[in-house]
C-alpha cells in the first residue's frame, strides 16, 4: 500500500513526508519558495520551517544555497531532516527544534517564512491542544511582530525576509515591518497579490522586504493560479511544477 503521507512536489521532483494529521504541505509553502531572491551560494533560514517544504523547494531551484529551518515542534524536525536525506539535501541543510520568540541564530542572507493567519478563538478549536497546535495555520501565542523580529534580528546585512500570509492582513505586516519604534525595520516592500481566479480578490499575499533598505514600496499586479475551468494558468505551471522563479 503507498504511503498516504509521502507527498510529490514540483512534477515529482522533490518528495515529503507529512505527518498523518496536522499541517499539510500546499502551494503556499512552493509559492513562498518561488519568491524567496537567493542566488547560489546564499544562505536561507526557514522561520516555522515545518516538515522544511518551503526551504527544500527554495533549494531545489537555487544551486549551492544552504538552508537553516526552526520549528517549535520535534516531530516536525524530524520529518524535515528525512525530507532532506531522500532529496539528496542533508550536506546543505540544518533544522532546529526552537521557539522563534528566542532564538539566537546565526546571520542568513536570506529569512522565509509562513506565519499562521488565523486569530486565536475564530476558528472551531480542536479538542485535542497537541493537534490544534499541530494544524499550523492558529496564530496562538506567537505574533506576526514575534515573527518579524525574529527574522530582524537573524537577517545578515541588507538582506531579504519573504512571506506569504493571508491576504486581509496587509496592513498587519506592513506595521510589523516597520516596527513601533518609528525607525523602520524593513523597507524596499514588494507586494504580490495572489489570485485563484481572474476577477476575484486576492486571498494570499507575498510579500518581500529588505532590512534597513529606504526604497519606495511596489505593488506587483500579481499572479493568478487557475483559469476558469480549474487547471492552472501558464505562470503558474511553470511556478508549481518546474520550480520557476516568482520574480
């Protein structure tokens, strides 16, 4: 019998393990590896890096990077380290078991990151606490700030922190790049809207920023994934199954 949990990604280029209940790889973890800007010989840190989906995309279309992931959960380090040996990725690859409220990494040119969108108590709570945790997408006890100053203090330079996150809460990232402090913590914003189909509003969101950089932000016209009879549009084809960049 196949595994249920072994996913293909990519055209069946990269393959992962998932655990049976709890957050699933989707599009969201190979859309937010699409826009990620490092070039060979970069390092990459995965901020909530999961069973590590987004990072080993990131790596399979960016030769010669290094990934570091984080993940508050064990069983997701685990499943992360596996996804890295069958891919032929563990010599370019470390994942840690940490809490990114205190992490004190090293500096990484640079930071993606999949935060969870939804508020606490907007959603019908599973009974069991270790399975709602494990579900991904509750934004419990760690904020987006937590997350954006997490990835502020481990950006090397003037490098790049990558997000996808739902789309209604733009104005909630834009506030927690540039910080309470009055001095802004990322600048050089890109915005790209992401569409299910033409003529409907956008439910996620890239966004793209750059530590200490002063430059206006862009709005990008955005990407949409399917065309009305469901398959999906050219541009993102070449995105989910043959590792394009977004940029």
């Amino acid at each position: 019998m196949a595994d249920k949990n072994l996913i293909y990604v990519l055209n069946k280029k990269l393959a992962l393990h998932q655990a049976p209940k709890g957050f699933r790889t989707s599009m969201d973890s190979i859309m937010l590896a699409a826009a990620c800007p490092a070039k060979s010989g970069d390092s990459i840190l995965d901020l909530g890096c999961g069973v590590g989906s987004a990072g080993l995309c990131a790596l399979y279309r960016i030769t010669n990077a290094s990934l570091t992931g984080i993940d508050i959960q064990q069983d997701h380090i685990e499943l992360a380290e596996n996804n890295a040996r069958v891919n032929n990725m563990e010599n370019c690859t470390t994942f840690i078991c940490g809490d990114v409220r205190t992490a004190q990494l090293e500096t990484f040119n640079h930071i993606i990151c999949n935060p969870p969108y939804m508020d606490a108590g907007t959603h019908l709570q599973s009974p069991s606490p270790a399975k709602a945790k494990a579900m991904g997408h509750i934004e419990e006890d760690i904020t987006l700030q937590d997350w954006v100053r997490c990835a502020h203090r481990h950006i090397k330079g003037q490098g790049s922190l990558t997000m996808i996150h739902d789309a209604g809460k733009i104005d909630n990232i834009i506030h927690a790049l540039y910080g309470k402090s009055g001095g802004k913590r990322f600048g050089g914003i890109e915005i790209i809207p992401i569409y299910s189909r033409h003529n409907t509003p956008a439910k996620r969101v890239i966004i793209r920023a750059y530590k200490h950089k002063k430059s206006k932000a862009i709005l990008h016209s955005g990407i949409i994934m399917h065309k009305e009879n469901g398959d999906y549009t050219k541009e993102a084809d070449i995105i989910l199954r043959h590792a394009a960049s977004l940029f």
